[in-house]
C-alpha cells in the first residue's frame, strides 16, 4: 500500500515547498496568489518530468494566521508522455489521476524558515475529492525499491529546505478507484487518512518503523457495501478503520452479509419457491493484526497474524412447505467452499468471542416453525493455509449453550476439501428434555413431557457420499406426548397414541448402568440436496433414535443404519 500513495507525500511536498516560497516572497510581491499558482504548476510538470499536469482553481494565503487554501486542485496524467514512456520501456509502475476540493496549510512556523531553513506546520487537510490509481503492466514497469523512494524524496527536500516537520495531514471525504494490473477496478467511498508527525529529513529516510515518514497512520472508510456476483446477497460494513503504528491493526465494524432487497427471511424464502436456506450474518467487529494489504491488492493474497471477529450472529431460515431442491449440495461442505474462495489465504489463527447461532424451520405444512440456539460461542480455528488449488487441513473448537441452556463442547476437523472428509466430537452437559420442544414439537409434533438427559456426546467421520460415528446417550424418566395441530387452540394431545408410544415404542430409562445400550454406531447416507449440517445432525438423530428404543423409523429411514 505504500507505492500507492507516494504521489500523495510528493504532493504534499511540493505545494509545502510552494508555501514556504510564497512566505519568503510575500513582502515583494504585487500578485503572490497568481505566482504562488504557476509556481507550483511548473513544480509539478518538472518534478514528473511531464507525465503530471496541475491545475489550480484558487489559491488564498492568509499572512496574519500563517495559513494557505488551495482550491479546485486536479492533478492529471498526460497520455502524450505516458505513451512515449510506455514505448521507451520507462514508464512508471503506478499512474494517479487526482482531483481534490481543498487544501489548507496551517500555523507555518515563519521563524523555524528564516533561522534554520527547516519547513515546520501544524496541519495539512484535504477536503473531498477523488483518487484514480491505476498499476500499469508489471513486465513493462520496473518495480519500485521503497528505500530508494525515500531516498529521492528527502533528496528533493533537501535542494530548497534542511527538513520539513508536519503535526499532521488529514485526507478527509476522498473517493478512491483502484485498478490492478488485469484492470479489475475496486472502488471505496468517504476515505479517511490521518497521518501524524511526519518528518521528511535525512534521519527519516530509512527509517522502517514510519510510513509516509509518518509515526502513525490511521485510514477508515464509512459504508461498505459490494454486491456478490451470482448471488442475491450483499457483503458490507458499516466501518472500516486501519491503524499503522507499531503494529498493524484493522477493524471492521459493523459487518454484514444480508439479502439484496432488504426483506425478511421469510419473505425472501416465499419468493424462492424452494426449500433453500436463507442466510442473515453480521459480526460487530472483526479485528485482524498485521493485515497485508498490499499483498491483498497486488497479488489477492490474504495474509494476517490474527483475526478476531466479536459477536458474530448467524440467522438461517427454511421453508419446508416450498418445493424440494433439486440442485445438489456436493462439493458446499464448509472447507470446500474455503478452497473455491479465488485467493490465497494465510491466516495464522482466528478467534471468535460471543457469537450466536439460530437455525428456524417452517414445517411441510407451513403451519409451524421450529427453531434451534446456539449463543454464548466462543472458540478458535485455524491455521488457514491455501494456495491456488489445495487447503491444508483446519481444526476448530468451540465452546457454546445449546437453546441458550446447554453447555456444549465442539471440536471440528476439516482434513481434506476434495473428498469433503471432516471429523466432528461433540459434549453436552446435562439437561431437561423439555428444553428440546422449541424445535421438535413445530416439526415433528411431538412433545417431551418430562426427561433428563445425564449425558450426550457422539463422534462422527464423514465425506461427500456419507456420515458414520457413534451416538451415546443417558437419559431416565423420558414420556412424549404425541400431539396434532390445531387451529384454535394450537397444540392437542393425542392420547391414545400417547400411552401406546410411552409404553411399546420408547425406552422410559436408559441408564449407564442398566441392560440397555446406551451407545449406537450409524451411518447415513448423505440427501445430496442437503447442507453439511443436515448430514450431522441427521446421523445423531438416528443415534438418539436407536438408543431411545424407536429404532430405524421416519420418512428417510432408507439412509439409516444403525449398528449397536
């Protein structure tokens, strides 16, 4: 990111060194706005040797409080010079086009000039505008060293002043356009840049602790919002602020992943026609350390130490009553859909801190939606390793209260994306079956009357076509009620149906130390149609089923095989 705005400092520099000219001749001269203004043209077209042409609206230098505004500033590349660099093999690796609305040059330290010959302000801001950065063709380009860049701008300092000191430059309101070598354009709008004590000097000049000869850097960007092509989503944020100091730190705040139109879940679901997921995501902030940006921007490399993403919220609805989906799932797994990402990722670890999961589901008679929680998530993943074509294998674990309740313990293992192949173990602590009625009665009209589970906790292995692993569970004092929908009063009970499930289908108790398995081996077969998270939990189902005594019974009992 640093090539990328030198012309900013070297302009910066040159109309100081205008400024500083303009003070020193102020006494003498009958029109010093007008010699001020094709003075730092001339700087400009000679300092670019012609590549750059400067037009300035107005200039007004105010002697009393030391200050000079510029106004209607554009700088602009001329194509005639550019195209006779290009056939000389000499043309630069990056062009800037650049039209600003203001610039004003504060508290100039008149007595730090005519004693010491050093140029010291106190602010530089730049008020709206827009910056085009284009790279040229990186084999006709010769690449920049960033230490002779410095060098050749204290180089340019010290031929009219011993140093120049700035508290601080501020860019405020500037939209940037930025097209890489394959002319592939990302544009950021409401640009904040905060340079503070910038020093251009003989002893700045290799030092690699500052950029832009600054000490520290500060640049947000109000209102992300980018369209995902092939999509009917849209990834955006509400703030982005990058801090350069010691260390590198990004924050993005407010990020979001929601429907193009705005409507709700259901109401996007509707419209589908399908029983396809719909998806609601934002995150209030995600903090990454050490971010590379000019890797990012350059060569589409992701690259961070550390990134923490802090209370995430995961929303994912479906209707069942919709038309089945045909399109097949094959290939969406979690880690598949990381390596189809098009860039390099490298990402040491990543953090999460209280997020939140909610799964809702309308039944097949769109009468009833079930949901299921998971909040209070808090966990780590990574490394995140993946070049142009292979993913290294991830592992995740993460800590969590299912239906807001239950402790939860889940560790995942993603070996290998192009067969699918993971590992889930999951713990769960002790609690009331009636907790589970929020999600089983909408669905399966079936009510848990009393219960306890002492135990569950299952291991599964899995890929593309299958899931198999092992279920176990305790549990004593379990009765269902069977239930029917209703539409004046909702639920009611089915009672003889009740008594006959209570006393021939389910298993009452199912202790750790009574003659009852309380540990099933399954495999299922996967619904290709269906999300990675449908193969999971429908492997455990059929786990719960075999050791409650129900056994190989529902509408795709064809998938099951349970194994005591």
């Amino acid at each position: 990111m640093t090539k990328r705005f030198y012309i900013l400092s070297i302009l910066v520099l040159l109309l100081v060194a205008g400024a500083w000219w303009a003070i020193k001749r102020y006494t003498g001269s009958p029109d010093l706005q007008n010699e001020l203004k094709d003075r730092l043209v001339n700087l400009v077209t000679e300092k670019s040797d012609g590549l750059y042409q400067l037009s300035i609206g107005d200039v007004n230098i105010d002697i009393d409080k030391n200050s000079v505004m510029l106004r209607e500033i554009e700088l602009t590349t001329d194509s005639i010079v550019l195209g006779r660099r290009r056939k000389e093999g000499n043309n630069p690796p990056t062009i800037y086009d650049l039209r600003l609305d203001n610039i004003i040059i504060r508290n100039v330290d008149v007595m730090a000039f005519l004693q010491e010959n050093k140029a010291s302000l106190g602010a530089i801001t730049v008020s709206g505008g827009e910056l085009f950065i284009r790279k040229l063709d990186e084999v006709e380009g010769k690449p920049i060293e960033m230490k002779e860049n410095k060098k050749e701008v204290v180089r340019e300092v010290k031929k009219a002043l011993e140093s120049i000191h700035i508290d601080s430059i501020h860019l405020n309101d500037l939209n940037i356009t930025y097209a890489n070598r394959k002319n592939q354009q990302k544009k950021v709008k409401q640009v904040h840049i905060a340079l503070a004590s910038v020093d251009i000097g003989s002893n700045t000049a290799f030092d690699s602790s500052r950029i832009f000869f600054a000490k520290s850097l500060v640049l947000s960007v109000d209102t992300i919002s980018v369209p995902l092509e092939e999509s009917k989503y849209k990834l955006g944020a509400n703030k982005l602020v990058l801090t350069i100091d010691d260390s590198s730190i990004s924050t993005i705040r407010g990020i979001y992943l929601k429907s193009n139109t705005g409507a709700s879940a259901e109401a996007v679901a509707r419209k589908s026609g399908l029983q396809k997921d719909v998806y609601d995501l934002e995150a209030r902030e995600v903090i990454i350390s050490n971010f590379d940006y000019n890797a990012f921007m350059e060569d589409s490399i992701i690259r961070g130490d550390l990134m923490v993403v802090r209370n995430p919220v995961l929303e994912v609805y479906n209707d069942r009553s919709q038309k089945p989906l045909t399109e097949s799932k094959v290939g969406k797994y979690p880690h598949q859909m990381l390596a189809r990402v098009p860039y390099t990722m490298e990402v040491s670890r990543i953090i999460i801190e209280d997020g939140r999961v909610r799964y809702r589901e309308r039944n097949a008679d769109g009468n009833a939606t079930g949901q299921i929680r998971f909040s209070k998530i808090n966990g780590r993943m990574g490394p995140l390793k993946k070049n142009s074509s292979v993913l290294s294998p991830i592992e995740a674990g993460f800590e969590a209260l299912f239906m807001d309740k239950i402790n939860t313990d889940v560790r995942f293992n993603f070996s290998d994306h192009r067969n699918g192949s993971f590992t889930v173990i999951a713990v769960m602590g002790a609690f009331d079956v009636r907790l589970l009625n929020e999600a089983i009665l909408p669905l399966g009209n079936v009510k848990l009357k009393e219960g306890k589970i002492s135990s569950l906790s299952f291991r599964l292995n899995g890929n593309d076509r299958q899931a198999s692993g092992t279920t176990t569970m305790a549990y004593e004092d379990l009765k269902v009620e069977v239930m029917k929908k209703d539409k004046s009063d909702g639920y009611q009970k089915s009672g003889v149906v009740s008594i006959l499930a209570n006393t021939f289908l389910v298993r009452t108790n199912n202790t750790n130390d009574d003659r009852h398995p309380n540990t099933y081996r399954v495999t299922y077969r996967r619904d290709p149609t269906k999300a990675f998270f449908n193969l999971i939990w429908k492997t455990v189902f059929y786990g719960v089923k075999g050791i409650t005594g129900i056994g190989e019974k529902g509408l795709d009992k064809d998938r099951a095989t349970i194994h005591e």
